[in-house]
C-alpha cells in the first residue's frame, strides 16, 4: 500500500485515458464556452423575427379602395364617425344660420314662410340638390364641404319645417 502513494495512475491503461481526458476536457469546455457566447445573440429565430417584425411595423396601413372592388369591412373608427352623423339642427347651427339667419347675401330667412313658399314649392328634391352643389348665391353645402350631402339634406329639412 505505501509503495503505492504519491500517484494515481497505475497501469499504462490508465496513462492513456488520463492523457485522452487532459485533450478533450480543454475543447469541450472552449466549445461550450462560445456556445454560450454565440447562443445568447441569435436573433434568426420564428418567435424572434415576429417580434422584430412587430415592433417595426407602420402604425397605419393604406388601404386602396378600388370602384368595383368590394369595399372591405371599415375600421372601427370609421364607423363611429358614420354613425356619429350631425343631425339637422347641428347641421343649421354650424353652417346654414349665418346665411338663413339673418338673410345675409339674400338668402331665405329661417322661418319667412313667405320667402320659403315659392322654393319649397319647387320640391324637396331640388332643394337638396341646391343645397348640395349650391345655387346663385347659396355656396354649396353653405360652404361647408366637409358636411356629408345626408347632413346637408337633414339642414334642408330643418329649414322646410321652419317655414311651414
Ligand atoms: C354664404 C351664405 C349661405 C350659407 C352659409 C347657406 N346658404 Fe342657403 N342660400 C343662400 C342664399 C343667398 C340663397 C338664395 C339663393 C337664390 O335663390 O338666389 C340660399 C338658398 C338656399 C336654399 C333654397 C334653394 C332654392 O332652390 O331656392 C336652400 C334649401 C338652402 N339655401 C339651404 C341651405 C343649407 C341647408 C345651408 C347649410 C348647410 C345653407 N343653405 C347655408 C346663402 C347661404
């Protein structure tokens, strides 16, 4: 047993796999080693590249309305908006009464049964489309183009029952 102390390799076999161990023990660890570095920082994954993708999309997207094509489903903020149509009296307030209010540029006053009875007499039809594409004096839409021509119609109204 004492002759024995001071080493742990015995046999030749024993050299050998003590001198195969100090070879690839180094290399693996090396290997490991710049997997760890290299793994870390790969970027070209599936979940990766969505992420990416997501992050640098565009906030908004065009959408090309075609005439014939069948007009796609409207965003939500769109339909608020449609939905959130102006009724007659906004429509009055807003773009009619500085004109029909007051009889500025001669217009027909709100309410002058009078000077409405003759134009009413011309059908409601006409009156809408006076009121949409305008008529002598009378600008188109009173001006205001953002108003849509259902909104211009409910201001027409407004103005037909006013002098009834
Ligand atoms: C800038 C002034 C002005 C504004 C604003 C205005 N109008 Fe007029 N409007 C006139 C004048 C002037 C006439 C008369 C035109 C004529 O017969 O010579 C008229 C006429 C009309 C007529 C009668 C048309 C006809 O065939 O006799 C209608 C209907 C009418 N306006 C609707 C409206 C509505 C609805 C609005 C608001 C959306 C509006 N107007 C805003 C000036 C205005």
């Amino acid at each position: 047993m004492s002759e024995e102390h001071g080493t742990l390799i015995k046999t030749p076999k024993q050299l050998i796999v003590v001198c195969v161990l100090a070879l690839v023990t180094p290399v693996a660890i090396a290997l490991l080693g710049a997997q760890l570095v290299t793994g870390s920082k790969r970027i070209d994954t599936t979940e990766d590249k969505k992420s990416v993708e997501q992050r640098v999309k565009p906030v908004g997207e065009l959408v090309k309305l075609e005439g014939a094509a069948p007009a796609p489903a409207p965003a939500a903020g769109v339909v608020a908006v449609a939905a959130k149509a102006k009724s007659g009296d906004e429509v009055y307030n807003e773009a009619c009464v500085a004109c029909h209010g007051t009889g500025a540029a001669g217009a027909p006053k709100t309410g002058d049964k009078v000077a409405w009875a003759p134009r009413v007499a011309q059908g409601v039809a006409t009156l809408y489309d006076h009121a949409i594409k305008g008529f002598k004096a009378m600008p188109p839409k009173g001006g205001a183009s953002a108003l849509s021509d259902a909104e211009v119609k409910a201001g027409v109204d407004l103005l037909v029952a006013k002098a009834k």
